[in-house]
C-alpha cells in the first residue's frame, strides 16, 4: 500500500462537499487541519488508518421535533438534537447550548471541538454537544419547565451514565439542568449522575459553576508566569457575563487584575475603575437571578455603556473572550495588537476567526484556543461523574486543586508540542495533544 499524504486544500473541499452549508463547523475543522494534517503526514499511521477523514465524521446525529405549550396555551415546536461525535476515550460528554442561532452546523462545531478538549483534560470523556433553537430569554419558569420535559421526553432515550453525559451550556443552567435532570430520572425511574452541572443537593460537584471561568484564568496565569510575568496589575477585557464571564472575571480580580469590561448580546460597559468584588457580585444576581441586561450596571454604577458594540477597542494587556463564537475579527485582532495586548485566553468556544488567531500569532501575542483553555468546565464535569458513580462528595479545596492541576497537565502538553524558538504557539500545542490519544484509541478499535 503506499503511504497516503494529505493535501490541506483537497481535504478542506472534501469536507465542504459532504457538508454543504456548514460553515461554523467548516471554520472549526479548518483550524485543526492547519496544523494536524502536517502532524499526520509525519505520523503516516494515522493518516493510512484515514483517521482525520473518520474523525470529521460524527458517530451519530439525533434530531428532533420538541413541543410544548406557552403560558397563552398557544403550541410552540421547536428542533432538539444531540451530535454523538466520538467516544473513542469514554461516553460522550459535552453541553447542551439553548439559543436561537443553535443548528446542526453550530452543534458539529462545537462537538468536534469537544473530542479533543476532553481528551486533553486526561480525563476517560468523549465528545458530543446538543441543544435547541429554543430561546429561553423572556419565557417564564413555567414556559421553560414545559419546554425542558419535551425535550428530555425524547433526549433520555440516548443518554446514560455510560453512554452520554450532557451538561450546560449557553442559555442552559442551573435551572434548566434542573428541570432536566427531574424528568431523566422519571422517565429511566433511575438516580444516576447523567448529567453533569446539577445543584448540589442532587448530587452537584463544589466549584463545576466557577469551573470554566476559573480554569480558564488558571490557563491564562500559567502562559504568563511561563513568560516570568503574572495577571497582577494588568489591564482585562472580558465579552460576555454569563457562567463563563462571571467566574473569570472572579478569578482575575482574585489574582490582583483590574477588569474592565464586561458584555452581552446588547453592547458593552467600560467601568474605568475596574469591576470590583461588590459590583460583580450586581452582575451575578442581575444575569443569573434577576435574567436583567448589561446596561443596567452602567446606570447604576455610571459608567460607559457601549450599545451594540464588542469590547475589543478598549486598550488592554490581556483578553478573555466569554460570551460566544466568532467575536474577534481580523481588525479587532489588529486593534487589540495596536493597542498593547500582550495574552488572550479563550473562555467561549471558537470566538476569534481563524485569520484573527494569525494576527495574534504573527504579533507573537500568547493565545490559548478555547479546547485548551476553557477545558476546566469540562474536566469538573468530568469530576462530577466520578463523585457520582462512586457516591462520595470532594470539598471545595481539592476540587480547586484538581482543577489547577488539570489545567497545568494541559498547559504542559501544550509546552511539549507548541514550545521552541522561544514563543509558545499553543494551538499547535493543544491540537496534537488531544488527538493523539483519541487516534490511537481508534487504531486499537480497527476499522470501526
Ligand atoms: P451563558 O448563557 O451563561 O452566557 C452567555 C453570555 O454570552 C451572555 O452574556 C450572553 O448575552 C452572551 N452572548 C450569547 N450570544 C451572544 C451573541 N450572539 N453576541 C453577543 N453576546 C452573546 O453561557 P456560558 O457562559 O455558559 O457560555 C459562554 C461561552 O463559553 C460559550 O461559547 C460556551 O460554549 C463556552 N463554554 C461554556 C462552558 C460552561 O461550562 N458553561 C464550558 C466551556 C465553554 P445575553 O445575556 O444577552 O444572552
């Protein structure tokens, strides 16, 4: 047999061709191609096992029909799925996403993604990713119950302990996890800990809702202190204020760095004298209790709110974007560089454009891809289940800890491969990392 190499471009249009439309998940193949098909093509066992092609390619896709009734009584459907992407290391694992821009090409994205974020945790996950176009915003507790059983009537047939593991994501929560995890356990008339970021009384992990923000600083800390240099006094923007925002802004604070921005899907607020402990704390209850807006901060603390707008322009040495995918684009890239950035830590999932990461790089800005850097949500989850499964509970300190160690483990498998001439390249560093467990997986299987 000879040996078989891999043209970037010809795989690119393959892959465009069998998923006409697609472009999310298209942009996040891209990426990976980028630097894997070079790896592959030096690792000529993968590429004559064809394991990128068979890794592009979900396990399964489940789409459904969801039907529930609003407070009018009037009949609302709407469209579920689940995107079982891979579960070469362990059962799928990955969130369920409830917003109106949710459709299959999002959800791919999001599960191939997912596959090597959880294999770099080193933790036994797979990868998958679900949701809806279901828009949670201004619906009633009642409405969002109703629409949440529906939805779990159809989903529970797929899931399970050891098969698939869902959790929260954008638009899904505490209160959603809730209403979802209620109807799993009527309808498999089981306990089980199948899904993951449950409250506490129902067998919720300490530190899984600080998880994604908090190891996402830890990641940021890391890149810096790797440099000799720290988060204390440095300047942080942060998009979004949501689970992810809230805690990252929280840990930043923490380590002595002044936030400065926070957002969501309305615009911006710049606080000039930094997000304090007490005004983030108006933040939490305003998004997570109150489901109130962004701009109210900026009247009752009168500062600037920036309506409509992304925080990019702000001056800052450090950004974490929080909020969603594709928020930083070339100019705001070009912006951030002009205006003295020196690290960027992913804590959303594929926020910056793929041409935008080249203007970090060629700027030699530090930049952590969301599968490395907001992994910790996912390796607490991960936590969650083997809490679950052997029915203990961990304190909040060894949690901390386990969760900074992840986060390290991931930082140095991104040294191991993206290290050299001085500059740490840590998308060629994560990418590698995660794959190489799960191909080898895959090879052991034969071809499955
Ligand atoms: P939340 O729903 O808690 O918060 C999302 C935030 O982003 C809100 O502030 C929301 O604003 C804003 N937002 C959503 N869509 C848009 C948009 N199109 N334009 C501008 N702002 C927007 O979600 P999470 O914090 O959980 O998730 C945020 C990101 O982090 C996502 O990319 C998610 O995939 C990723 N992530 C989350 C993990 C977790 O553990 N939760 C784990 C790993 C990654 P508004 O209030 O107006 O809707």
């Amino acid at each position: 047999m000879q040996i078989k190499t891999l043209e970037l471009d010809e795989f690119m249009q393959g892959l465009i061709r069998r998923n006409p439309g697609e472009t999310e998940f298209h942009q996040a193949v891209q990426e990976v191609a980028e630097d894997i098909i070079p790896f592959v093509n030096q690792h000529p066992q993968y590429g004559d096992a064809a394991l990128l092609e068979r890794m592009t390619e979900p396990d399964r896709i489940i789409s459904f029909r969801v039907c529930w009734a609003d407070d009018e009584g009037n009949i609302r459907v709407n469209r579920g799925y689940r995107v079982q992407y891979n579960n070469a290391i362990g059962p799928y694992k990955g969130g369920l996403r409830f917003h109106p821009s949710v459709n299959q090409s999002v959800l791919k994205f999001l599960g191939f993604e997912q596959v090597f974020k959880n294999s770099l945790t080193t933790l036994p996950m797979g990868g998958g990713k679900g949701g809806s176009d279901f828009n949670p915003k201004g619906k009633s507790d009642r409405e969002v119950m109703r629409f949440c059983q529906s939805f779990m009537t159809e989903l529970h047939k797929h899931i399970g302990p050891n098969r698939d593991v869902p959790a929260g994501d954008i638009g899904v929560g505490a209160r959603e996890i809730g209403y979802l995890f209620g109807q799993y356990k009527r309808l498999e008339n089981e306990f089980t800990g199948t899904l993951t970021g449950k409250s506490l009384e129902f067998g919720g992990s300490l530190i899984r809702t600080e998880a994604t923000g908090y190891g996402t600083v830890y990641f940021m800390e890391l890149m810096l202190n790797h440099r000799g240099d720290s988060l204390k006094g440095k300047e942080v923007v942060i998009s979004g204020s949501g689970n992810v925002a809230q805690y990252a802004a929280e840990k930043a604070i923490q380590l002595g760095a002044k936030v400065l921005t926070m957002s969501d899907s309305g615009g911006y607020i710049y606080d000039k004298d930094g997000i304090s402990e007490e005004k983030l704390a108006f933040i939490i209850d305003l998004k997570t209790i109150r489901r109130g807006r962004i701009s109210e901060y900026a009247e009752k603390f009168g500062c600037d709110y920036h309506q409509g707008k992304r925080p990019w322009d702000v001056p800052c040495q450090i950004a974490l974007p929080c909020a969603t995918q594709n928020e930083i684009s070339v100019e705001n890239a070009k912006t951030l560089v002009k205006n003295g950035i020196i690290a960027i830590a992913e804590g959303a999932n594929m926020p910056t454009f793929i041409d935008a990461i080249h203007v970090f790089h060629d700027n030699k800005v530090l930049y952590a891809p969301g599968k490395a850097s907001n992994a910790g949500g996912v390796a607490v989850s991960g936590l969650e289940m083997s809490q679950n499964s052997q029915r203990i509970s961990w304190s909040r300190k060894e949690l901390d800890e386990r969760l900074r160690n992840i986060m390290s483990d991931i930082h140095q498998q991104c040294l191991k491969y993206g290290g050299g001439n001085g500059y740490v390249d840590y998308v060629k560093g994560a990418w590698p990392a995660g794959f190489v467990k799960v191909a080898n997986a895959m090879l052991a299987y034969g071809v499955v």
